[in-house]
C-alpha cells in the first residue's frame, strides 16, 4: 500500500485525539483503496492533468496559451470519452431546471445569452486535428476549417436551447467570431439545428473578450431585456458588466480567452432539481461536482446519497490535494508576479475553514456532506481548536508572507469564536496575519457574499490593494470589492451563498 500522505497523517493524528477527548463521532479518515486511483477512476500518474484541468475550469488559472504536453492524452480521454459529454449535460440540466423556474412575463423581455463556439456548436474536429489544444491557436488554419460549415451541435446545448426557446425566452448569440463570418455563422448554425434566435451579434476585433461581450450585454439591458440566463464554456462569455441572474459554465480543456477580473455577484439560491435519472456508467457524481466547483449547480443543501462514496473517495484519496496543490501552486504563480510596493498596502484575503483549515474530520464522521449542517455539533468541533492546516494553504500562506503581503483572514464564524479560531490558527501553524475579521452582531443573517463584499470594501478603503483572494466558496471570491485575481479551492461537501 502507498504510504499515507502527510495531510492523512495529520488528519489521522487529529482524530485520535478527538476521540480521546471523548467524541465519538469522529471516524478514521483513510483511503479505501491502495490502488493509487482518483474519484474519477484515474490513475495518479493523470491526476496531475486532473487538477490541472480543476483550476482551468474554476477559474483558478489564469490565461494560459496551450494544453500542457503531458496533459494531452488526457484532454483527448476527456473530450473523446464519456466525461464531456456527461459534464456537458449536467451543466445543460442545471440551466434548465433554473429557466423553468423564472417567472417569463409574456412580455417578450426575458432573455438568454449564448455564446456559439464550443457552446452551441462543437470545434472539437478541428481540435482533434491540431494536438487537442497543445498547439497555439492558428486563426488561419481555425477560418479555414469555420469556412466548411461542419461544426455540429453539442447535442446538451441543443436541447436546452429548444427548450429555453419553447419557455418564452429571446435568445441573443454574442460570439467572438467576426461580423465578416455573419453568413457563414448563421447558416452554420441552421445547419446545425439552430433557428428563431433573437439576435447575432458578431465582434468587432480589438477588444478583449470580456469587454467586449460586457458592453453587449449593456446595450441589451439597455433595450429593456432581462438577461436571466448566461451559458459559454468561457468565463469570458459569463463575467464582467451586466452579467446574467445565472451563468453557466460549459467544459473546455482546450482553449483559454482571458476572462480578465471576476466582476460577477452570485444569484438568489435557486433549488436544484432532484438527482435525476443516474445512466449508471459512473458519470453522474463526477459530473455533478463539475457543477458544483464551476458554480453552475446553483443552490445545494446536501450530497446526494448515491454521492456519498464519490466524495468520500474524492476527499480521502490523493485527489482533493492534488486539486488543492494546483490551485496553490498557481495562487503563488500569480503573486510572484506581482509588484510589492513596499508601503505595506498589498494585500490577499484569505477565507478560513476549508481554506486554511481542515474540517475534514467533523464531516467525515457526518457523512461527507449528505447530512444536513449541524450548526451546534460543529460549533462543538470548532470549540476543539484542533482543526489541521490544509498543507498547500499552509505553504501559499508562508510564500505570500514571505513576498511581502498583508494578509487578512475573513471568516463566516462569529465573533464569539475568536479566541478559539485564533488558538486553532496557531495550532496548525499560521502566525502574523494582519488582521482576523468574523461576523459581528449586525453581521448575523447576513448572506455570505454580501457580508465579505462589505469587509474587502473596508479594507480597500484603508488604503489597501486586494491582489488575491482564497476560498473555498464563490460567496468567498465574488460579489464587490473584488480580488485582481481570485483561486477557487474544491469543496464538494457543502455551499454557502
């Protein structure tokens, strides 16, 4: 058997000791299996590629140029096998389970955006021919094969458009492809099972992606149009102005349009649907979690039971630090590119359980999420102070200090519990913060993201400058007062808003 890691051990030493502390609710945290094989059924010689892939569709990457050469085989895996499509669809059903429940008024005014591009219709021919990705984008060579008219549909895509259609809503298309392809496009599209959409809007070259989708969407509001639905498979199709009441991330491994500063504020929680109909290959919890680390599930209380196991192997296996490691390693990427004024005003906000801390424990010993949150048994955990670092948080917390920034740690836990998070902190080896921010009194009842959105706000008019942030919650990243650049960590055992 591989020997355990040193997050396990930790984990592990932190057990015994609650159980000697005489809580007897907490199990042993370990793998189930010795066969070195992550929660998606890959080997640990791909889960490098894995969490690769995690930061690409969370966010967490940053602009990259092409597909690493050693994560080729499997993007190509990914895209050729079942995982796409599945991913895809439980995208595709998370969308449609939130348009049937907007309240469409007849009066021709609710709208849906689309992008077209590896949304609506597929470039994974011309991928496949071009290294999946692994070699830079050549527009020549993409016009060239756009000008045959053979892009299919994403059969997902295809159907919730049709039903987006039958809903009452107007469908806007706002590509990145330009005006001088109006022809080409529309009878791709045609061709490809589209029609009765309300407008294409083409670009006009120059502008980043994320600006130049914004501004369309202003000029849409402007109209009178309600944009409640949002779906691209690039966060440059979904951020920025005038974003949609729900956005929709579709998968893409292959290409990467800069999405430039997270400007969105999360929704009203909206209910997702029961589980569904599970095919049975395996895919529906690996697909569901796509949903939920990209945001697109909306809304969710507990694991669904069928899940259990997936996110216990995902937890417990070398998975969840192979994901954490990543996102990790490409916070500190960012932060070593950044310029240190030296006036003590740079700054990254940190987020503090799941993120710093591990409550691995708590939840393990209460079924990985698919129990409803218990507020005073883990209050109880937490008065223990025993909770173990995240190793790779520890270590990006250590790098950052030691590149100069004023770190401040934002928690959602009361002010009641800061002497005990204070003790924890320290047990697990972080020092030095700059400052540690719990909810006060006139906090409580607030949702998250409205509560840290009003703390960054304070912070930034202190005089400081929010380079990074960390969490584990997108209620932790988005909203106002907004991070430069923000790294989402895994989290499939709970969601707060």
């Amino acid at each position: 058997m591989a020997a355990p890691s040193f997050f396990l051990i930790r984990l592990l030493a932190v057990v015994t000791c609650v159980g000697l502390a005489g809580s007897a609710r907490i199990q042993r945290v370990v793998p189930e299996s010795s066969s070195r094989v992550d929660g998606r059924g890959r080997s640990s010689n791909n889960r490098n590629c894995s969490s690769w892939h995690f930061v690409v569709e969370t966010n967490g990457a940053g602009h990259w140029a092409t597909v690493p050469q050693r994560c080729v085989g499997y993007v190509k895996r990914y895209m050729t096998g079942k995982s796409y499509e599945s991913d895809s669809a439980a995208v595709a059903s998370e969308a449609l389970e939130f348009a049937r429940s907007v309240n469409v008024t007849g009066d021709g005014k609710d709208a849906w955006v689309f992008d077209i591009d590896d949304t609506l219709v597929s470039c994974l021919p011309y991928y496949a021919e071009h290294g999946y990705g692994s070699e830079v984008f050549n527009e020549t060579t993409f016009d060239e094969w756009e000008d045959k008219w053979v892009a299919p549909a994403l059969p997902e895509t295809q159907k919730l458009y049709h039903e987006l259609h039958s809903l009452g809503f107007q469908i806007f298309l706002i590509t990145g492809r330009s005006e001088s392809q109006r022809n080409l496009t529309a009878s791709t599209l045609r061709q490809a099972g589209y029609s009765s959409w309300k407008k294409l809007i083409l670009r006009i070259k120059g502008k980043l992606a994320i600006i130049y989708k914004s501004k369309k969407r202003v000029e849409i509001e402007k109209e009178g149009y309600r944009i409640h639905g949002s779906a691209g498979d690039q966060w440059s199709d979904l951020l920025g102005n005038a974003t949609a009441t729900r956005s929709f991330k579709l998968p893409n491994p292959i290409v990467c349009a800069d999405a430039g500063r997270i400007r969105q504020v999360v929704p009203e929680a909206v209910h997702p649907a029961e589980d569904g109909a599970d095919s049975g290959d395996g895919m529906f919890c690996p697909s569901w979690h796509f949903a939920v680390e990209t945001n697109d599930a909306g809304f969710w209380a507990t694991v669904p039971a069928r899940c259990v196991g997936y996110v216990k192997q995902y937890l417990t296996g070398g998975r969840y630090e192979s994901d954490s490691a990543m996102v990790s390693s490409k916070a500190a990427e960012f932060a070593r590119g950044v310029e240190i004024a030296g006036d003590g005003k740079d700054a990254w906000v940190f987020d503090i359980d799941e993120t710093l801390l591990s409550n691995l424990p708590y939840y393990a010993a209460n079924g990985f999420g698919s129990e409803a949150f218990n507020e005073a048994t883990f209050d109880e955990w937490a008065e223990q102070g025993i909770a173990p670092a995240l190793p790779e948080s520890l270590k990006l917390y250590k790098v950052l200090k030691s590149l100069g920034f004023e770190l401040f740690l934002l928690t959602g836990r009361s002010e009641p519990q800061r002497n005990v998070t204070v003790s924890n902190l320290l047990f697990a080896g972080y020092e030095s913060w700059n400052r540690l921010i719990l909810r006060a009194k006139e906090d409580q009842g607030k949702p998250a993201i409205l509560y840290k959105s009003e703390r960054r706000l304070e912070i930034e008019k202190e005089g400081y400058r929010i380079h990074g942030s960390s969490g584990d919650q997108w209620s932790d990243l988005l909203g106002f007062a907004i991070a430069t650049r923000s790294f989402k960590l895994p989290n499939p055992m709970y969601y707060i808003p």
